[in-house]
C-alpha cells in the first residue's frame, strides 16, 4: 500500500506530485518544525500507525522530512525498523539501504561542499533543463518529446510514469504539466469569448433589451466554464 505524506512548505506543489501518484491515502502536516514528527497528534504519526509491514511512504522531496543528515538517517532507521519503503518522486529510486549509504556519506562530507557551488550548479540544470524541453526548442528530439508528453498529459497519464517511459525528471514533467495546464485555460477562455459573442448575437434574434442579451451570455459563459473546468479536474 501506497502512503502518500505532505509537510511545510509548497504544500500545493507537494499535493501535485502525490496526486499523480496511485496512493492510497495522503497525510500532511502545515507544521514546519521538525519536533512534529513526534507529535502522537501529527498526521505523520496518524500515517505510521496505518501501516503495515510492507508498505510504502512516498514524498515529494526529501526535505519534507528534514533538512538535516542525521534527522533523515534517524528518520531511515524507523522507517527500516517498521519494514517500509520509501519513494522520493523528485529523487532515483533508491533503497532504504542506498538512501542510507548517500546521506552518511554527505553526513561525513558536508564541509567540504561548497553550498553556493551547489547551488550555482543546480540552477545551471534547472535553466538547461527548461531550456532543452520545450515547443520552442531547437533540438528536434526534445521538441518532439514535448509533444508525446503533452499528449499523455491529455490522456491524464500518471506523471511518474510518463518521466519512467520518457526517461526524464519527474520534475520536467511536472513543469510540462503545468504549461499545459496554463495553454489549456487560455483555449478556454478564448472558446468562452467567442461563444458569449455568438450568444449576444442568438440573444439579439429574440430580444432588442440589452439586459436580457447581457444576462444571457453571462450565464451560458458560466455554464460553460463550470462544466469545463469541472471536468477538467476529474
């Protein structure tokens, strides 16, 4: 079973990757402070009591635990001592085992990585990244991935499997999913301003008062927006 788990910050951002996921259930927590991990009343807690040997706990980011090595080694050691597993959508899939060896060896080795050297470097990725898939792009393979992913997108594909088949960051298709989105409400809204026209002119065959024209095509505009957007959501 697939547990899906939100905390802190960009908890919005957080709920699009675990809704793309097949989760059972999501717990969030708004606290920030790590201590709320231990709370008996915290979400997190309701989350491990609800799980069995075997299953699942899947986050969005590592950092929705803790910032801190030995906070996420301690945090591996409770999750191996209830024999879960653990998924990090914006992450390689890795075992508890393998998280392990990578943060102790972090853990041993933080004072000699430079943090704005880091930094600089993941933001050179980030903007290479958004740079290389994109309609606009002048690589005829990325542009054309673009596509094909615009495409599931459409066919409400799973995020992470559409990142698993086109052997891309689960990141990247999230930042696709959300340009389609914004294109998607921009046809809307365009659609709507050309039947709310086409509305005025049908309405003028039966009226000559303004009101009722301007009454009309603002309620057929809102029946077509909720009934769009409604599904849109689904």
């Amino acid at each position: 079973m697939n547990l899906g788990y939100a905390r802190g910050n960009k908890l919005n951002q957080q709920f699009g990757f675990l809704e793309a996921y097949e989760l059972e259930e999501i717990f969030s927590d708004v606290d920030h402070n790590y201590e709320i991990l231990q709370d008996p009343e915290s979400d997190y807690q309701r989350l491990l009591n609800y799980t069995e040997p075997g299953d699942c706990l899947v986050i969005a980011f590592l950092e929705v635990i803790s910032r801190d090595y030995q906070q996420l080694l301690e945090f591996l050691n409770e999750l191996e001592d209830l024999e879960l597993d653990l998924v990090v959508l914006t992450s390689p899939e890795l075992t508890l085992n393998d998280w392990r060896e990578v943060l102790s060896w972090v853990n041993r080795n933080d004072q000699l990585l430079h943090p704005r050297l880091i930094k600089l470097k993941l933001k050179q990725e980030k903007n290479q990244n958004k740079e290389t898939y994109s309609i606009f792009s002048r690589d005829s393979e990325a542009k054309k991935l673009y596509r094909d992913v615009m495409w599931q997108l459409v066919g409400k594909s799973k995020l992470r499997t559409i990142a698993k088949q086109k052997g891309v960051p689960v990141e990247t298709i999230y930042r696709i999913q959300q340009e389609f989105k914004r294109v998607k409400l921009a046809v809307i809204l365009a659609v709507c301003f050309f039947l709310a026209i086409a509305t005025i002119k049908i309405t003028e065959n039966f009226s000559d008062n303004i009101l009722i024209q301007i009454v009309v095509c603002v309620v057929s505009t809102l029946v077509i927006l909720y009934n769009t957007l409604a599904d849109s959501e689904q």
